[in-house]
C-alpha cells in the first residue's frame, strides 16, 4: 500500500521560541522548491503589536502564500501569553468558529497547507480545548520543533508522549539550535537526544547568522510527508 500522502503539516514546538516559524519557513521554502503550492495559516497569534502578526507575516513570505492576513492568522491578541491568557485579558475569547472558517478557505485553495501553532502542544486555547484539540481537528501530522539546549530530551519526550497518547500522527522532529553556541554539555546532550529519537528525527538546523536562509537539506522533506 503507498504511504499516505499528507497535505498539509502541523507545526508545534517544546516551548515558544523554538523556532517553529524557522523551521515552517524552511519547510515551506523545501515545497516551493518542488513546485508545490503551499498555503500558511497562524490561526492564532498573541502578543501581536502595531507591526501586525509577524509570524503570519514571515509565514507568507516564506510560502509567497498572497492570502489576506484575516484567513492566514484569524485571531490576533496583543498580551504575549497563552492564547486562552492573552484573549481573557482583553475579554473576549478564542473564536474557534472563524479559525475553522478560515481554514477550511485555506485548504480549498491550496494543495498542502502549512500551519503554525502556538507555544507546545498543550498550550491551552479555551477551557477544555488545546492546541492538540485543534491539531487534531485539522488532522495534519505534526512537526516537533525542539531546542538543542539542556532541558530539551524531558521536553521532547514529553511533548511526544503527549502526542502520541492522544492519538495523534507525529511527522517528525526538528531541532534548533537557536542564535546561541551550543556548549559542550549541550553536545554530547544533543547526541543523547539524536539517539533516543532514532527515526524521528526528521532534521537539524544548526545554529544560523542573522538573516540567514536555513540550508536545503537541513530538513527532510521526505521524512516529514511521508507519515
Ligand atoms: N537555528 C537557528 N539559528 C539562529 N536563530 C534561530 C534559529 N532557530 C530560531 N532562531 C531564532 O530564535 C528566535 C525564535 O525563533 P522562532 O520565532 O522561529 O520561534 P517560534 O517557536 O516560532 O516562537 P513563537 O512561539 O513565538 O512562535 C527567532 O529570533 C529566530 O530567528
Ligand atoms: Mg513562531
């Protein structure tokens, strides 16, 4: 039987400020280069200021994706918190109804659609209701974004066994090892981490120089599609 072939990609992360908008940017630019047409969404974006949802922003850009930013990232809060925390502080709450509107406009008019979330896994989006809640009503395989750092196997190992107790597809893992040197420690941590993930492991970004482009063949692509 042929593997399954995914159309879209659900990008998490340990943490914010993993790199999950790198990685997406990456993995968008690795379609582009195929010729696929690929399609962003951002469906929620806190801490979000007079610049606009930068994030959606870099995620059109990198998929030269020309959707309006009111489908690519339908709910926006300024309070750089939880979505749940940073809605609650402006009193309102997350609107799942125009998130599912505008995703399912997205998936109609593109043949894979790469969406970013929000924070980890069960970072949460109303009462009772997750970012995995929302992974799994979009049914894409999920991209782990992890940091090279101390502290990343218990939050890799932790995120995956999240995933996988709630049923969801994992398409791999990613590393980033961020704007910082990895020190030594970190290294032969990182080794350890590569080990335990085995077939997982999906890609690596090392750490890059400002405005640098992550290489072609940091990720792959294969890897993550053919879950
Ligand atoms: N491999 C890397 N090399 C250099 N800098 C990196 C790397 N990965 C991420 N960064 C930097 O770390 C910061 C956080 O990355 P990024 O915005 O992709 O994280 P994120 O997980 O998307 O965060 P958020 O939770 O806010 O969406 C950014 O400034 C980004 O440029
Ligand atoms: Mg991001």
């Amino acid at each position: 039987m042929p593997a399954r072939r995914s159309r879209g990609l659900f990008i998490t992360g340990t943490d914010t400020g993993v790199g999950k908008t790198v990685v997406a940017g990456a993995i968008a630019a690795a379609l582009r280069r195929r010729h696929r047409d690929v399609g962003v969404m951002k469906p929620i974006e806190t801490g979000v200021g007079t610049q606009g949802p930068l994030d959606a922003i870099s995620l059109c850009e990198a998929a030269g994706a020309t959707d309006s930013l009111d489908l690519v990232c339908p709910q926006r809060f300024a309070l750089p918190a939880a979505p749940s925390v940073a809605a609650a502080h402006e009193g309102r709450t997350v609107d799942l109804e125009v998130i599912r509107a505008a995703h399912a406009e997205l998936s109609r008019r593109h043949a894979f659609l790469l969406i970013e979330g929000a924070g980890g896994i069960l970072v949460p989006i109303r009462a009772g209701y997750s970012m995995a809640d929302l992974a799994a009503e979009f049914d894409a395989p999920l991209v782990v974004v992890t940091r090279a750092s101390l502290g990343t196997i218990n939050h890799t190992l932790l995120t995956l066994e999240a995933i996988e107790r709630r049923g969801l597809v994992l398409a791999g893992v990613v590393i980033s090892h961020g704007s910082r040197v990895i020190s030594s420690s970190d290294r032969a941590n990182l080794a350890a981490l590569r080990e335990s993930l085995g077939a997982r492991l999906a890609g690596e970004v090392e750490s890059l120089p400002a405005e640098a482009r992550v290489p072609a063949g940091a990720i792959d692509l294969d890897r993550l599609l053919a879950g």
